[in-house]
C-alpha cells in the first residue's frame, strides 16, 4: 500500500510539473510569434528601403538622406501617398515642411498637377506655413506625402516637388531651407 501511494505522489508530482512546464511553453510561444512579428514588419521596411526604385531624388539639402520609399494610390479616395525618410547626422534638427503658398505639388506624365492634401510626419504640429517636425541626430524619420484628385490612369508622376526648413532644434545659426525633387516615380495602384 506505501509502494502504491509513494508511485501515485510520484505520478502526480510529475503531471503538475508537466503542466507548468506547459504553461511555461505557452507563455515562451506567444511572445516569440510577437517578436516574430515585429521582425517580419522590419524586415518588410528594410526591403522597402533597400529596394526603393526611385533614383532620381534631389534632396533639399546634402546634409539630410531623404530616400523616396514607395509610391502608392488609392483609386476609391483617388490620392496618392508616397512614403519617405529622412535622416540626418548635424545636432538634432526642427524641419518644416512648407505648406503654404510652396507647398507640395506632383505633375503627372500629361502635365496635369495635383494638389497636395496631407503630410503625415511623427509629432508634426502645424505652424503658419510650414508642418513642424523633430528628426533626431542619426535616426531615420518616415513621413508620408499624400496628393489628391489622382485617378488610376495616372501611371507616374514626372515631378514631386516641395520644400524645408531646418534649424538646430536647440538654436544656433545653423539656419538652412531648400526645395527636393523626385523625378519619374511609378505609382503602385492598391484599390
């Protein structure tokens, strides 16, 4: 009878110890699927950014990388949003994109323009003219262009042109403005 209790706490001694060492399983599983996913999105962005096809890309100013990454439209809202990055190795830097009378314009392979309706850039707050931004020392910064009144016949865009300003965001004389261009960019119809 002793024999046959001392197996039985032995058997329900390892059945516990199984079920935690599955819990644990569990708990180990379910964060590396969301550390898997966040690879996957990184790994999806450095494609983007590595495979960007737009060579034609003046930047508003030699000291800032400002890389084209994709070009997207939207035939049911009928805009195009091109995605970009910028970053910048000068002390941290306040940019502004201008939004005024200069803001934003594409021309399409016809020569028709389209008007620039949003820029989507992280923290921005709007300042008269001008879409306000931080872009840290040597991090790269995406923002978003989005144009309106583009419908799907419009294959690419032979001019996108806008422009910044940018200043050491702690002050100094380090003042500087300029205009990019992007030439000759598909445009990659989603909808």
């Amino acid at each position: 009878m002793k024999k046959l209790l001392v197996v039985l706490v032995v058997i329900l001694t390892s059945i516990s110890a199984q079920s935690q060492s599955i819990s644990k399983l569990k708990k180990e599983i379910s964060i590396l699927k969301q550390q898997n996913k966040a690879l996957k999105e990184k790994v999806v962005f450095c494609k983007l950014y590595n495979n960007s096809n737009v060579n034609e890309v003046k930047s508003f100013s030699p000291n800032f990388d400002f890389k084209v990454l994709e070009c997207s439209g939207n035939s049911i809202e009928q805009t195009v949003e091109i995605v970009f990055t910028i970053k910048h190795n000068l002390p941290n830097q306040r940019l502004g994109l201008w939004t005024g009378q200069e803001k934003p314009i594409a021309y399409g392979e016809t020569g028709k323009s389209y008007k620039y309706k949003e820029a989507k850039l992280p923290n921005a707050s709007s300042m008269g003219w001008s879409l306000n931004f931080s872009c840290p020392t040597g991090l790269l910064i995406q923002g978003k262009l989005i144009f309106r009144n583009v419908l799907p016949q419009t294959e690419k865009f032979k001019l996108v042109k806008g422009g910044f300003d940018f200043c050491n965001e702690d002050g100094g004389d380090n003042k500087g403005k300029g205009r990019f261009e992007i030439r000759n960019i598909n445009i990659n119809w989603k909808q």
